[in-house]
C-alpha cells in the first residue's frame, strides 16, 4: 500500500514527525519561502540524494525499509492485528526556523536509501554515519558534506562546497561559486576530482600523502611558501636528499578566497569546467 | 440622524432620506454641505498646470553642458615623459617613507595603528570561526594566518576548532594554520594533546605530520601508542611510524 503523507510544519508547530511504516513520501512546507532554506541531513544508514527542483517545498521518499530487506517478503501482521513500528529505518522530519531536518535511526539491516526534492536555492547540510553513497545535484546554496563510508558526488552546483569522505572519493562539478566563500574537499581513501569554472579565481592548498596532483588549470605554485629541504649527510658516508613538501599552494586567476584540497591515499584532480 | 453621522456622509457619496432629512432639518450641516460643494466647484476652476516651454530648453542645456564636459575630460594627451618622471620620483618617496617608518617602532601612533590592525584580524578570525556555516568558518581560519604569531587568543580558537569542530574540513584547515604559530611552546602542545583524542584518520594524519614539521621530538610517546594501537585506521599507524623514524 502506498499513502502519500502531507506534513505542513509551521514555526509554531515543531514537533518531529515519525513516518509511519508504510509512508513512502513525505512533503513538508518551509515557513517561509522569501527567506534563505536549509536542508540538514543526519543518516545512520543508507544512501542520500538530494536533489533541486522548480517546487516551493522538500519532498522525502525513502525507499526500501530495513524490515522488509531484513526478511526479504511483505511481513503480514497477525490476524486483526496492524503494525506500529519495528527495526525499520525511521525517518524523522521536522522543520523550524526554515530548516528542514530529517534524520534516520541506527538499523544495521536498513539498505534504505532517501531521496530528498527542495528547491534549488536550497543551502545542504548532509551527514552519513555509516551510509553508502551521498549525491547532490541541481543546488544553488551552500553545500556541506560528510560521509563516513561512501563516496559524495556533487554536480550540477552553484555555491559553496565543503566535501569531507573517510573511504570514499569526492566528486564535484560546481557551475559558478559565490564570491568570498571558502571551499574545500577531502578524504583518507580516495581521490578528489573537482571542476571548477574556468574563471574562478582562488588560492588553492593542495595536500595528498600518497598520490599525484593534475590540473588543466595555469596554476601558479607558491614558490616561495616552502622550500624544498636538502639533507647533506656525504662528508659522513650518508646521502644527499631532497624533499618537497607534500603541501603544495598556488593561485587560480590571480588569486581569491581559498580552496583545500587534502587526501591520504589519492590523486586530486582539478579541471576546468 | 446626529449631526456628527451626518458629516461622515458630507464627504463621501452622500445620499439616503436619513440624510437628506436631517439636511432638512439642520441648518449648520446644509451650510456645511453648500461649503463642501464650492470648495470644489472652485477646486475645479483652477488651470491644470502645463510644464512651461523653458522646461524642455533647459533639460537639453544641460544634456549639452554634460556632454560637453565629458568630452573635455576625454582627450588624453599621450604618456609624456615627466609624468613617468614624477610617478617615479614620488614611488621612490614613499617607499623611502615607508621604510623609515616602518623601523621606527617607537612612535606611538604607529604601535597604536599596528595595535588596531591586529586586534581587527583577531576580530574577524575569532567571529568567523563561531560561525554555523563551515565555510564561513573555513574563512575564520584562513583569518588566522594574517594574525600576529604572538595572538593567543586567536591560537586558543584554531586549537578548540583543531578540537572541537564538528567539520572534518574546518579541523584540517585549523591545524595547518597552526603552523603559523609553530614558535609558541604552547601550539607544540596543544598539537601533541589534541593527537589522541582526535577521531578523523585524515586529522590524525595531519597532526602527525604538522609535529614532524615542528621537528617536536617530545611527541615520540603520543606517536609510539598510536602506531601501536590495534584500534587506530592503519593509515594513521605507518604514518605515525613513518613520524617516529623522522623524529629519532
């Protein structure tokens, strides 16, 4: 059985709203719609889109409970009895001050995956716990992203984006940044491949432990930031080294606000949009 | 009908028996109304008043006279000589000036101005690094390289942001400002205290490489348990390995 659940929140009623097992879809209004939106994400599982849409409000599916991939059929309830709640993956949802926040509960068996419509001038704060993949597209606002396991993929995006995965790469493809904003981008296991807009104009910090740095961009490296160290131990029968260090700094078009590139085990690629 | 219900009506579309009935029976509210009905019979007399012939004249006068002037300003004779001469010459000036001011510390007008100046970075480095937004905050700490070295306060917030942050990004970001800092003893243990109880391997990492950057050979206990710790992202171990040879 599908339902279609309208939720309309106003500022005055705040209470969160659990989702009921069946509910699949889920709208809920932003108080005000001439003011600046928010959408704030916090997953202990499953998969997050988040996507921009021509509407006014944010509208939430979720798909596939965990109780139903757990037992891998439709669990009937006993005779003359009906379902009130069990391990699924709950989705709260709740809206104040003209931030929407939806937020699931720990189920180590939900596979669920959330899809999220606001509208495209939307700010985005997304947080994955144990999730699988984070995807934002189609936003015009400040983006922030955190996974601890997958990979986030961000296109189609104006704005701001602070990207962060533990085991997983960064995408991003950003159409146009706001002036002034800082933005960076990182992660332990992964590589980090951003594009930017051929104008931008940026201070870019790149770090990668292990791997390579590539761009199509006239970066023009900092010189004089950090030389390279020399180690001369040849008059005591030791070697000759040089080391760069592993930090990098440079300017984009004359240079700007500042972009961070940082990774463990990865390659950073920046192109040019 | 009272004479005060009657006025109300006097202004709007009069009418009704009440109305005419009371007319007929006050004589203050008819003279009223008759005053009412000449004050814009003569309101109409009036000419409508037309936008003299002079307007337009002067209106182009003007236009001309702009033009006029922006074309006076235009021609731009080409680059003469003595005026590279004298660009030149005031350039060498005000370096010189520069210059000796710059090594004059004992003025107190500039100790105050330098004061200002630092305590305006402080300002905005401390406020930007409350902010909710993380970029904001990125922002914040980028703020921070341009404070003094000496500024503890300003080390006070890079060291709760390294801490406390709840963006891995922002963390990443303050612990690299901290280089800034590297003189103070007290970054060097703010950095060796913040290792352990920092979660984010790739924090980890950065701290661990910021001490082998300070050449800080008084962490070898902090990095010694955490190479040994079963527990810890095996990233973060060889690089705590790797720091540990560094160091020796």
């Amino acid at each position: 059985m599908k339902k279609l659940l309208v939720l309309s929140f106003t500022a005055a009623l705040m209470a969160p709203a659990v989702l009921p097992q069946d509910a699949q879809k889920a709208t809920v209004a932003f108080s005000d719609p001439s003011r600046p939106r928010k959408l704030v994400v916090e997953t202990m599982s499953g998969s997050i889109t988040v996507r921009g849409y021509g509407g006014q409000e944010a509208i939430v599916e979720t798909t596939g409970t965990g109780f139903r991939a757990r037992k891998g059929k439709e669990t009937e309830p006993p005779a003359g009895m009906h379902r009130i709640g069990g391990d699924s993956a709950g989705v709260e949802i709740s809206e104040e001050n003209n931030t929407v926040r939806i937020s699931s509960g720990p189920s180590p068996f939900a596979q669920a995956g959330v899809v999220i419509q606001v509208p495209t001038q939307t700010s985005v704060s997304v947080n994955a716990r144990l999730g699988n993949a984070i995807t934002i597209e189609n936003i015009t606002g400040e983006i922030e992203a955190n996974n601890m396991n997958g990979q986030v993929t961000i296109t189609n995006v104006s704005g701001s984006v602070v990207a962060h995965s533990m085991n997983g790469k960064i995408v991003a493809s950003i159409n146009s940044v706001t002036p002034d904003k800082a933005m960076s981008f990182s992660t332990m296991n992964g590589k980090i491949d951003v594009t930017l807009p051929a104008s931008i104009k940026a201070n870019v910090k790149l770090k990668t432990n292990h791997g390579d740095i590539f761009t199509d961009f006239d970066v023009k490296l900092d010189s004089t930031a950090q030389p390279p160290q020399v180690e001369d131990n040849r008059q005591k029968g030791g070697r000759y080294r040089v080391q760069f260090d592993r930090g990098t700094t440079g300017t984009i078009n004359g240079g700007g606000p500042e972009i961070q590139f940082t990774t463990f085990n990865g390659d950073i690629l920046i192109h040019k949009k | 009908m009272t004479c005060e219900q009657a006025r109300t009506q006097m202004l709007g579309e009069s009418g009704g028996e009440d109305f005419a009935a009371h007319l007929a029976s006050c004589e203050s509210c008819r003279n009223e109304v008759s005053r009412i009905g000449t004050l814009w019979q003569s309101l109409d007399l009036l000419p409508l008043e037309e936008p003299s012939g002079t307007v337009r004249e002067r209106f182009y006068e003007m236009l001309g006279a702009y033009r006029q002037g922006l074309a006076s300003a235009e021609p731009r004779k080409a680059f003469v000589w003595w005026q590279a001469a004298a660009a030149a010459a005031l350039l060498v000036l005000g370096l010189g000036l520069g210059y000796g001011v710059r090594g004059d510390k004992s003025r107190p007008e500039m100790a105050q101005l330098r004061e200002e100046v630092a305590s305006m970075r402080q300002l905005v480095a401390l406020s930007l690094m409350q902010q909710q937004s993380a970029s904001e905050r990125l922002r914040g700490v980028t703020w921070a390289y341009r404070a003094e070295p000496s500024d503890r306060e300003v080390l006070g917030a890079l060291v709760t942001a390294v801490n406390h942050d709840t963006n891995v990004n922002v963390r990443l970001a303050a612990v690299d400002a901290l280089r800034r800092f590297a003189a103070s003893p007290e970054t060097r243990r703010a950095v060796i205290e913040a290792l352990p109880s920092q979660t984010t391997p790739l924090v980890q990492v950065a701290l661990i490489d910021l001490l082998v950057d300070f050449k800080e050979r008084s962490a070898a206990g902090v990095l010694k348990t955490l190479a040994a710790n079963q527990g810890a992202n095996d990233g973060v171990r060889q690089q705590a390995q790797w720091a540990l040879e560094k160091l020796q």
